[in-house]
C-alpha cells in the first residue's frame, strides 16, 4: 500500500510531570532535561523528522516556556518546504471558555488545524516518553488492516500491567477491550502470561476522529481522554487495532537482538534509573545510531575539559557521560551523566548522580546518588546524599533515597553559562 501523502502530526506536551517534582516545578514534564543534552521532547520530535513526518503541531499547556523556547532554538529550523512545519501551539480557547480538560479535548480545541491541512492520516503521540520509534510502520500497519484508530501497545508481563491501560486484542489484532489499570489484566492471544498496555501513541483517520472528539465534547460525563473515552467507544464498533511496538525496527540497530526500547519516566526513580543507563557498556537506549539520530538544540559549547594531575587534585571521569563544556579541574566523577558545562573544582568527589547544565560543584564536594537541577551552586565541603535526615532538611529525598537538588526561583532563568 502507497504511503500516505499528507500525515498531520500533534504532540501532546501539556503534561505537569507532578510525580517528577522538583523538576517539574518550573517545566513541563516534556522539557525536562535527559541523557546529559537532550529533553524528553527530543525523543518524540527526532522519531517523527526520521520517520519522515514533517507537518507537526506541539499542543503545550502547563509552564510551556521552557518547552516553548526549546522547540524556537532548537526545532523549527529543523524541516521545509511547502507543508512542512513544527509549530508550537499555546492553550488558545479556541472552542470552548477553558483550558484542556484532558488529551482527547486539546486535539478538540485545534479540531480547525485538522481541517485546515485535509491529512489523510492523523498521528497523535505523547511527548513524555524515552523511547525509538520508526512511526512509518506504525501508519503503514493502520492502512493495511484497515483500522480507523491505532495505538501502539508494548508487551509486558502479566502481573505489571496492572498500573496501565491495559488492551485485549484479537489475533488480527483488532481491539476487543481497553481497561483502564485493571485488577485482572487480560492475556494476549497465545501468550496469557503477557498483555498489551497502551503507550498512549495514536494512527486516526481524520474524518473518524473529528466524530468521534466531538461526541466526546458533546458527553457531559467523559474525562475527555484517548485512553478512557474515545477508544472504549471504537472498541464496541470494532474500529480500533493495536499496533504491536516490540517488532518495531529502526535502521542502525547496533545488535540483532536489540529490543525496541520504551521507558516511561514519570517518577524521579525511573528518570534516574533510564539516565544512569547511558553510562553502561550496552546501555538498553543507544543514542549512538547515526542511522536515526536524536535532534537537539545545538550551542557553542567549547569541548569538555579535565584538567590538574595531581595526587588528590586530578580531573577524571570513569564510566560517565560528560557533556561539552564541562570542566573537570582536579574533580572526580564515577557511574555518572553531566550535563553541558559543568564545574568540578579540585578535590570534588561525585559518583552514581545526575548533574543538570551549568552546576558549578566546589572544593571538596562529595555528592552520591542524586540529581542536581540546572543552575545550582554547591559550596565548597558541602556532602549530598551522604546523610539523609540532613538532606530532607535542604533538599528532596525520594522514597528510596535519590536526592533531588532544586533549582532555586531566582536562578531558573538563567541562561547557559560559559567556564
């Protein structure tokens, strides 16, 4: 089957991230920062140019300056010619007195954008997740089964899906179910130890969702939601299919037998297990296939820096990400991700931690097992993640110990500075 020739892309990037605090205190969930230069954004935005997906609307809402400012650097440049586009779209009240009350009515508000560029095919993907996608072979399996609304589904066992939007799927893959966070998750044909949970990625044919968001404006009672409401209707007239994420293929695949990688970061334990990933020999993310490359805003960052070679003063970092312009001046990092221009005076001790774009870390710090957030300045001796009831005292401290460095009012504007 031809590949259609106008996709219309929204992303959904007006998330508030709340189990993300502090992070999310000044940004929404997708501006977040990830893997030493990049933004959750990033992932979604770079699978959709690779995939050859060049008409994208990014629906923003909650503290979308950050994000707003991102997709200016860093995005628009990105693609041209005619029809191609990626424009940031503020919360405008276009229908209706108020702002989004959930995913399905934010694409409701911009049904005209819809309208106005006649797609054959409408790509609806959440911005919050760490993952590769070739979004191509998702569009070309909703075509050829004869869908009218897709979502993707990652497998997962059983007794894990509970926590999720959970689809049954016959073996043609057509939706029969869509339970949301059930107690007894159903099985998927052939493999009942395993269920479908959905990735909240969605194929629409347009006219099928222009309906089917406008009864769901029309339904005093709905939640308005992809997931809660407008795909249990589909279900019942049998229009929905699941697209299955694990025999997604991307080129550049540096290992036959690398999985298709999807990581929802939505607690600060999954953002700092998925960061710290990225130091390892074979991390489950690689973010060096130049075959499908993660975008970014580019800067003039000089290269990163270690320097001093002395005994107790000697700039080094061992199974770490070092971003550019970092300058390592006698620090010492281990099982570590720096983000860009990062200052580590001499003596500075900092292992198992995420370090945010421009933290300046002074004489004899030692930090372990936490995440700075940009802009921090930690003085000279300080210790972090060394003596718990003293850090709740300061700073956060998650359930399981990861301490979280805030960036203060005052200072999270602030621009990149140079070292």
């Amino acid at each position: 089957m031809a590949y259609p020739r106008r996709i219309l892309a929204f992303v959904m990037a007006g998330g508030r991230g709340e189990r993300l605090d502090p992070l999310t205190r000044y940004r929404t969930k997708p501006a977040v920062p990830f893997g030493a230069r990049y933004r959750i954004i990033d992932f979604v935005l770079s699978n959709l140019v690779n995939s050859g997906i060049h008409a994208i609307y990014v629906l923003t809402q909650y503290k979308a300056q950050s994000v707003l400012e991102h997709i200016q650097m860093g995005w628009t440049s990105q693609v041209a010619g005619r029809d191609n586009f990626i424009h940031a779209v503020p919360a405008q009240m276009q229908v209706g007195k108020g702002w989004y009350r959930g995913t399905s009515d934010a694409v409701f508000q911009n049904i005209d954008l819809v309208q106005q560029y006649d797609p054959d095919v409408v790509v609806i993907f959440a911005a919050d997740h760490i993952y590769k996608m070739n979004i191509r072979q998702m569009v070309e399996f909703h075509l050829e089964s004869g869908s009218k609304a897709t979502l993707a589904c990652l497998p997962v066992p059983r007794e894990e899906a509970t926590s999720f939007g959970v689809v049954g799927v016959d073996r043609k893959y057509r939706v029969t179910s869509f339970l949301e966070k059930p107690a007894d998750p159903p099985g998927m044909p052939g493999k009942p130890d395993t269920s479908y949970v959905s990735m909240g990625n969605y194929v629409f044919d347009p006219k099928v969702l222009v309906e089917s968001l406008r009864a769901d404006d029309a339904d005093a009672d709905s939640q308005h939601d992809f997931g809660r409401n407008i795909f249990p209707i589909l279900t019942e007239t049998s229009q929905a299919y699941a697209y299955d994420f694990s025999k997604n293929r991307i080129p550049g695949r540096a290992h036959e037998d690398e999985v298709a990688y999807w990581k929802d970061v939505g607690t600060i334990e999954t953002y700092f297990e998925a960061n710290l990933d990225l130091k390892n020999v074979r991390p489950q993310l690689n973010l060096y296939n130049w075959k499908w490359p993660i975008l970014t805003s580019n800067y003039n960052d000089p290269p990163a820096k270690f320097v001093f070679d002395d005994n107790g003063r000697r700039g080094m970092a061992v199974q770490s990400v070092v971003s550019p312009g970092c300058i390592l001046a006698g620090g010492y990092i281990k099982d570590s991700v720096l983000g860009r221009n990062v200052f580590l005076d001499e003596g500075s001790d900092v292992q198992d931690s995420i370090i945010l774009d421009n933290v300046y870390i002074g004489p004899g710090c030692r930090i372990r097992n936490t995440i700075i957030d940009k802009n921090v300045r930690i003085e000279a001796g300080e210790a972090v993640g060394y003596d718990a009831k003293f850090d709740r005292k300061r700073y956060f401290d998650s359930e399981s110990g990861i301490v979280v460095v805030p960036k203060s009012p005052e200072t999270r504007e602030t621009r990149a500075r140079g070292y």
